[in-house]
C-alpha cells in the first residue's frame, strides 16, 4: 500500500512537471534519482548491464529521469502489472513520453507516422498476411492463427497492435515490436523509440540518415537508398565529421552546414523554424497514393489536425530549409522540375492506368491479387511509380531514371497492356450481354489511350515532325560515337 502511495505521488509530481513545460519549452527532471527507480537499478544494473550503460549515457541520466518514471504506470492500465511491490509496465508509449515531452508527443500524435499501424486494413497487408503468408503462427492473442509473414514484416515498421494476454505479458505476434505506428494499450498510437533508440535515446542517432532507412528503404519507397544516391548523401558521408550532430541546438547554417540529413529537412530547426515532430509539415506531394495527392488531403481522411495546413505552406517551410543553402532561384527551378515529372507521370501512366484498371475489373477474377494484372498494376504505382516521384523529390536521378520512369514504362507497354488487350478480347464475343459490354468499354478505353499523343508512337504513329527529329538527333550521335 505503501509502494502504491509512493507511485501515485510520483507521477502527480511528474505530470506537475509535464503541465509546467510548455512556459519553459521543455520539462525539467527531478532533483535526485527517485528511491523507486534506485531500487529498479540495484537488480537491473547486474541483470541488464547493456540497457544500465545506455541510459547511464543518456541525458536522462543526467536529468535524474530513471527506470521508474518512464515504467512506472497506474495500476488500472492494461498493461500494467506488479513488480517488485511496484505497477510497471514494459511499454513506455507517446502518452508516457508526453508526461515531459508535451509538444514533442502532440506534434507526432498528429502526424502520419503516428498513423502507420492503420495499414493492417490496407491491400499491403493482405498481401502479406493472405498472398504472401497463412495462419499458421498461434499464439494466445491470435488463437486462430495469423500470419508470420506481417507479424516480422510489415508490422515491425508500421506499427502492431499490442495485444496483453495476461499479467502485463504481451502477445508474442504483437511484441517486441517498435513500430512507428504500433497500436498501444493505453489508446494511444506510435513509438518514440522507433527513431529514439532505447535506452540511450541519442540525438545524434535519432539524426542520422541510417535510423529513417530502417524503414523509409526497399522497392516501394527507397529514400536512404536515393538519398544515399544524391549529392546530399555523398556530401553527409564525406563531411559527416563536421555535422555536429551530438548539438543540442542543431539548426542548419548555424551548428552545420556542411549536408543535409533526413532530419534537417523534415524534422529539425531553421534559423526560423522549431523543430517538429509531424514529418508531413515540409512535404508539397503525398506520393504514396496511385495519383499523388496534396497532404492536407490525405491529413484530412486520417481526421488529422494537417487538414487545415495547405500544401503551398508546407513548402514555404521546405524551401525555408533549402534556403540555407541554395539560392532562391536554384530552389524554385527544382520545384518546377519536380511538379513537372509528377504531372508528367500522372498525365502518362497513372491516370489512364488507373482508369484502365477499374474498367478491367468486372472482367477479371474478383480476388485482390488473384489475377496477372493485379501485380502488373500494383507494382506500376507501387513499387515503380513511388519510386519516380519519390525520385525526383530528393534529387535521385538514377532512382527516378532507371529504377522509375524506365521500369513505368516497360512494365505499361511490355506486360500491362499486353494483359488488358488479351482480357477485352477473351470477353467481347461473350453470352453474357454485361460482360460484351464491358469488354467493349475496355477495348474503346485502350484504342483511346493508346491514340493519346503521349503513346501513339507505341502504334507507330508518332508525330512526322516529332519522328524527323528523333531520326536526325540518332544520326548525329550515331555519328558522333562510331567514329
């Protein structure tokens, strides 16, 4: 009963702290280690020494912030359980962090990575619990089974719903799990340590390029890999010793300016701006979707506090970055480029590709990949379309080049429309008047878009002038090169 008294005290005296913080900018830690949490450390300190030597070098530490006021949790949360006398629990979620870290934990709440888990409904999972995996991994939150497949792949990025099955034990399919996303017991959404490493939780880690690249990499949205590609990432790896990443105060073109991380561009302090814990603040584009999308659009279906923050704004802040150290109209003339390839790419593939795809739709197999041209059209925007814009947002030219326009384009005219012309012709002489009909629609469709300026060089129609000059330009390099 006594424990019980202390731990209530405790946490009134942070959450004290935590309401004070907003005057100061930042919450202070207690005068001395608590008795609870130097009672955690005489077990911990032998038991744990890795995790002991992390938070002895954290500035946790040094703020007299232990074991006990970041696990410490009231008895009635559904996590917690009794140890040693005290109600802990192994989850230390954005709602814990927030005690002190108010502004931090409310920015990342309204941000699309606090989001992240939401994508157990959407068709990436299904692809990996259904086409990819089966039910067979059960466990006690999962006696029905689930599959192993989401469980190590997509939810450790995204975010798992944590499921306690007892005593404060967490399902092994949802735990460990840091996710950035992850569903926690407590209601609230994320992980700080899915870029705060526990439990040193280092600036200069949370800052560096390769902890976005533990997720933020692979086929279908390669950013370390493109950064790595582009004069930002070469100039971060060459220069990496003067980027005086361990500051407290970090703002670009004062403590460095030597490259750009992820973190300058999207998170990090200008000689203007704070930093923000809402990554969508600076992007102009959502490229996720088929067709990129504004982001106070995407904020606005997530009932996020973004909806009202137009993208010409976020940009503002984004060139607001640039600005250290480009001149105005280098800034400008790449977002110029940029827009041009996202219009070019929406104009050309994805909008007649997606148009296509819907009126292909009643005549293929009513089954989420159980067909040829659901893979053909998933990996067109999916994987090599998000590559493109994803591209040309950080100056990957290799990436936006033969890793996306070119794999677009082969895959659009060598196997997409292949697929779509065999599919309209199976059907058009069928009994059945609705499925004629739609063949038909899908036939008109395709000579309509395959007629379009942008593709009727694909039925060697292309334009006589446009042709003549394409001849002529391969005859000077023919010319040029044979020599």
């Amino acid at each position: 009963m006594q424990r019980r008294t202390q731990h209530t005290l405790l946490l009134a005296a942070t959450t004290l702290l935590a309401w004070s913080a907003p005057a100061l900018g930042q919450a202070f830690g207690p005068a001395q280690l608590s008795p609870q949490t130097k009672e955690c450390l005489e077990c911990h300190k032998k038991r744990d020494q890795g995790l002991y030597q992390q938070w002895g070098a954290s500035k946790h530490f040094g703020a007299n912030v232990g074991c006990y006021e970041c696990h410490g949790t009231p008895s009635d949360e559904p996590d917690a359980f009794v140890h040693e006398g005290y109600s802990i629990s192994v989850l230390v979620t954005p709602k814990d962090c927030g005690r002190c870290h108010t502004k931090e934990a409310e920015q990342f709440t309204a941000s699309h990575h606090a989001k992240a888990g939401r994508i157990l409904g959407s068709l990436d999972n299904v692809l990996a619990e259904v086409v990819e995996g089966n039910r067979g991994m059960i466990t006690p939150g999962f006696p029905d089974g689930v599959a192993a497949s989401a469980v190590n792949g997509c939810w450790q990025c995204h975010g798992s719903e944590i499921k306690v099955i007892g005593n404060g034990k967490l399902d092994p399919a949802t735990y460990p799990n840091s996710g950035i996303g992850r569903i926690n017991p407590d209601g609230s959404e994320g992980a700080c340590n899915a870029c705060h490493v526990r439990h040193e939780f280092g600036i200069a880690q949370a800052r560096h390029p390769d902890t976005c690249g533990k997720c933020h990499m692979g086929p279908d949205h390669p950013q370390i890999e493109i950064y790595n590609e582009s004069k930002h990432g070469i100039a971060f790896r060459s220069n990496i010793d003067e980027m005086n990443m361990e500051s407290s105060k970090w703002i670009v073109g004062e403590d460095y300016w030597a490259a750009p991380t992820c973190a300058t561009c999207h998170m990090s302090a200008t000689k203007t701006q704070a930093v923000t814990h809402d990554v969508g603040m600076r992007i102009s584009w959502n490229n996720r979707p088929p067709i990129s999308i504004r982001p106070e659009v995407s904020d606005a279906k997530l009932g996020l506090p973004g909806k009202d923050v137009p993208w010409q704004v976020r940009r503002a802040n984004m060139q607001d970055v640039c600005l250290n150290c480009h001149e105005q109209q280098w800034v400008d003339n790449f977002y110029i480029q940029y827009d041009s390839l996202i219009e070019m790419y929406h104009e050309k593939f994805a909008e007649p590709g997606l148009a296509l795809y819907k009126l292909a739709k009643p005549l293929m197999k009513p089954v989420a990949f159980g067909n040829k041209i659901d893979f053909i059209w998933f990996e067109i925007w999916h994987h090599e379309g998000r590559r493109l814009r994803h591209g040309v947002s950080m100056m990957g030219p290799d990436y936006t080049h033969w890793h996306g326009t070119y794999e677009v384009a082969k895959h659009f005219y060598t196997e997409y429309i292949p697929e779509l012309e065999e599919l309209a012709e199976k059907h058009l002489h069928s009994e059945n008047l609705e499925t004629q009909a739609a063949a038909q629609a899908l036939r008109d469709k395709l000579d309509e878009v395959l007629n379009d300026e942008n593709h009727r060089w694909y039925l060697g129609k292309m334009d006589p002038e446009e042709a003549a000059k394409r001849d002529k330009a391969r005859k000077e390099f023919k010319a040029r090169y044979e020599k």
